[in-house]
C-alpha cells in the first residue's frame, strides 16, 4: 500500500488537486459536513481552540487555522531556549553536515536547493542544526517563532506538492527540496535563522502575519525573493509570536547557524512537540545578556 501510495502520488496533478481543495475550503457549501467528518476521521480537539463549535466557522480554512484561546500554549520565556515553532512531531532533527540535511533514515537532502539555489543564504548555515516539524491534519497549524527576530529576506520557491508524512519522507529523494515552500530569513539574538513553510499535497495555501497569503500563486510560477532590510516599518517579531499558517497540513523547517544552537538531547525522529516547548538551547545566550 505504501507503494501504491507513493506511486499514485507521481502521477496526480499536485497543484489541480490543491487547487481545486483551495477554491472548496474558502466556499462555505458544505462547510459543516466537510467540518465534521474531518473532525470525526482525524479526531480534532477543539476544546483549547477559541471557537469551539464547528458550525461556527465561516468556512473550512477558518476552522482549519484556528486560533487558540489565550494561554493555551506556555511559551518557554527563558532567554536561552529556543522553542517548537508548531505543534506537530519531529520529523527529523540534527546537524548539517557537508551541506545536507537528514530527510529519513538514510536519506539526505541539499541546503542550498533547499533555500532555491541561494548560495549566500545556504553559507550562512552550514555545518548548522535544524529541526523539521510535521504537521498533521489534526494538529494545529499557526506556525510561531522560535526565536525573537527581525525579518530580512523571504524566498517563494515553486514546486511539487507531495504529502510530506513520514512514509512520503521515507521514499521520495529531496522532498522538501522539491515542494512548494516559503524560505523566512530573521536577524536573531544568536544569529541568523531561517523558517521554512513546506507545503504539501492538498495544501490550499500558506499565509505571512506581514504579507497575507503567499501561495497560491497566480501567474507564472517562479523564484520570488524580497527584501526587508529597507523597510520603513520593519517586520519584527517576538519568540512565540505567530508568523504563518497553514491551510491543510504541511511541514515547518527550522535552521541555525553553526555554533549557535545545541538541539534539547531529548527530542528525536517521532518526538511530539507543541508551540512553546523547549527545541533547543542557545550556546551564546551568556554573551547576548551581558551586551
């Protein structure tokens, strides 16, 4: 079955399909229905959500980016973590070595392909960490930062949109070098770092807080890079402050550069993680204090 799923997935028109997902999600004809078998197939908890009836929701995407009511998630404020950007699992987790990232057991994908073939961006973490955070369809699906900072770069990376499950992950060569994703570069406390927003097979979209939605994009679908570092009003956000969503699940990637960050020995493949829970500790917390 494994197989047939990953072969079946080669063949579907990704982006028709999402698309045509999309255009249903934002409609409200058969919004409760639609709801409430997604409640019942993937068993939603809304009791942390701030709307909890499901007939409340003006339209699928609204319930499936939900907000949580205020203090349901504990962000860690010690000034030396660094926190889960999502609630999710840990895809996989680690160092980057020689310019590669662990996808899967025995599966490495490029840095620099990860961030569309920008060279300067990729030097700025090699021999880094990351952290990649899965998002399943029940899960909820704000991403938040893990770090207090300043954005200066984004880059919208065109491309294919397999599910990014952990059977996905284990059988397709340069998953989340070759679906659609959004690449956010901040200015940290500890150094640069980068979220990436993957999405994935029925995605109907990823949204900044700063600039709305991001994709689907119309027209020609090409690399688009902005820069933020002239803008009157810059984009500065605060750890644990919400930075995009997702409407239907997909994956967040988060990178360090190298010797700014020891990822928590507890976390491993598999591990679930929640919006606020310690990821990782900063090696220059000390030094940032003292200036």
């Amino acid at each position: 079955m494994s197989r047939l799923f990953i072969f079946f997935q080669y063949l579907l028109p990704h982006h028709l399909l999402s698309r045509m997902v999309g255009k249903l999600a934002r409609s409200k004809f058969c919004r409760k229905a639609f709801i409430g078998f997604f409640i019942r197939r993937y068993k939603v908890d809304l009791s942390e959500a701030a709307i909890q009836d499901p007939a409340a929701f003006e339209n699928f995407n609204a319930f499936f980016t939900r907000e949580l009511q205020p203090g349901a998630r504990a962000i860690d404020e010690d000034k030396s973590t660094v926190i889960s950007p999502a609630d999710g699992a840990i895809s996989q987790l680690g160092e980057i070595e020689q310019g590669k990232l662990l996808q899967a057991k025995g599966r490495y994908y490029n840095l620099e392909d990860l961030l569309g073939g920008d060279s300067a961006m990729a030097d700025l973490f090699q021999e880094g960490s990351f952290a990649t955070v899965y998002l399943s369809p029940r899960d909820y699906h704000r991403v938040h930062m893990p770090l207090a900072g300043i954005l200066r770069k984004t880059i919208y990376i065109p491309g294919a949109l397999f599910s990014v499950n952990h059977t996905t992950a284990q059988s397709v060569n340069n998953l989340f070098a070759r679906n659609e994703r959004l690449v956010c570069l901040f200015d940290t406390v500890s150094g640069p770092m980068a979220v990436i927003l993957v999405g994935a097979m029925i995605v109907a979209g990823i949204d900044t807080v700063w600039s709305g939605e991001v994709c689907p994009r119309k027209g020609r679908r090409e690399i688009l890079t902005q820069t933020y570092e002239d803008k009157a009003l810059p984009v500065n956000l605060n750890k644990g402050e919400e930075m995009g969503r997702f409407k239907l699940g997909s994956t967040a990637i988060v990178l360090f550069s190298h010797g700014s960050v020891t990822l928590d020995e507890k976390l491993e493949a598999s591990s679930p993680v929640r919006v606020g829970q310690k990821l990782g500790t900063l090696l220059n917390a000390q030094r940032n204090d003292e200036h």
